[in-house]
C-alpha cells in the first residue's frame, strides 16, 4: 500500500479504506467471511468525482452552456478515460480480486479500473475530506479538459440536428442486445431512420452504444467528423 500512496501522492491515516478501496467483490466472495469490498465506496466515489469536476468546468468555462458542460464532463469521466488514468500508475496491479476474476483479465478490464478509481476517490475523500480528494481528481482533469474540450462531439445531436431539417423523418434507438456479467455488460443498439435500420453501435453503457451508432450513421451519409 505504501509504494500505491506514492504514486497517487497521498498517505492514509486509515489505511483501512484503502484496503477497502482494493478490494473486489469477487475477493470477498471467496473469503466466505466479513470482507468488505469497494463497491459502496465506488458509489460515493463516483458523486465526489461528479461534483468535482462539475465545479470545476463551471469555473474554468464561465460561458459555456448547460448542454455543453454536461456533455464535456461526460467525456471526461467515461469509462475509457477514467481507466487511463487508473492505469498511469498501474492500480489494477494493487487490487485484490479472486482467483477466477484474475485470470480471466479482470484487473486490466476497463470498467473494473473505472470502478477502483472512483472508489479510491471516496477511500481519499473519507480519510482527508474534499481537498485531497478534489487535488487528486485535478491531477488528472485539469490536464485532459483541452484535449476533450477540442475533441468530444456529441455525434447523436449533430445527426439529430440534420435529421431535423426534414420533419417527417424520426430517429429512434433500440437495445436490440445486451452480453457480459453484470459488471461488465456490452450493449448493441440499433439505429433507426423511421423504421429503416441504417447503423448499429456497441458501448459499454446503453448511451456510448447510442453515440456509436450516430457516429456510425454520420460517416455513411459522408459527413465530416
């Protein structure tokens, strides 16, 4: 635990909570005793992070809309991101996870690192309060806010935009398959033009699922993205 404060630059007082923040479910389930594992502390992690970067897009973009704050945290705390940054200082390696879970890959898997991180967001949050907290969320934050900032588009309201300029014409989004464990579901969509399916898209969650199959539905009508 020692050498894990180091990278993330901060030392517990209650190294409980980190423990706690380490531990899987699946490491719990094969004690078959009193293990507590991070998934309520994955919970709170995942409000702090909400709020901390909330505060922090609406101080650093003053102009910038409602609509457009929302969709540019959303990038910046997706899952893919989330994961990156869990593995700039290797967490999956430091987790405690059962037999059966490691094996199959579960501590490079995206959504578990998602999970770690903003459980060791809440483990920060309950041993030293907001600050620490909000100083580790920034690190990484303040330094990837220009890249999504320049680069997120939202390729379901770009569609929708020129979808609209024909009223009779309506999108619709159907889950049409769902594959995975619980915490690690993959969702398919497709994407229909009235009832005309003219893209499908795969996500981890039903919403990144939607954007891909906009996105999809973007690139065959020739539009730049």
């Amino acid at each position: 635990m020692s050498e894990l404060e180091e990278k993330i630059e901060y030392t517990f007082k209650n190294k409980t909570l980190l423990e706690e923040a380490l531990t899987h479910s699946s490491y719990a389930n094969e004690q078959q005793g009193n293990v507590s594992y991070n998934e309520r502390m994955e919970f709170l992690g995942d409000a702090v992070l909400s709020f901390v970067s909330a505060q922090f897009l609406y101080e650093k973009y003053p102009e910038m809309p409602e609509g457009k704050l929302s969709k540019l945290r959303s990038s910046l705390v997706c899952t893919q991101s989330l994961s990156s940054f869990a593995n700039e200082f290797q967490l999956g390696s430091f987790l405690r996870m059962g037999k059966g879970e490691t094996i199959s890959g579960g501590a490079s898997r995206p959504s578990v690192l998602e999970d770690a991180f903003e459980a060791l967001i809440a483990a920060i949050y309950l041993d030293g309060g907001i600050e620490p907290a909000r100083k580790f969320i920034l690190k990484f934050l303040s330094r990837e806010v220009e890249t999504h900032h320049a680069g997120f588009k939202d390729y379901k309201s770009l569609l929708q935009e020129i979808i609209q300029q024909n009223p009779d014409e309506k999108l619709s989004y159907a889950v049409i398959n769902t594959s995975g464990p619980d915490h690690d579901k993959r969702f398919e969509v497709e994407l229909r033009l009235n009832s005309n399916v003219i893209s499908k898209g795969e996500g981890t969650s039903k919403k990144n699922a939607e954007q891909m199959a906009a996105r999809q539905a973007l690139e065959l009508m020739g539009v730049e993205i």
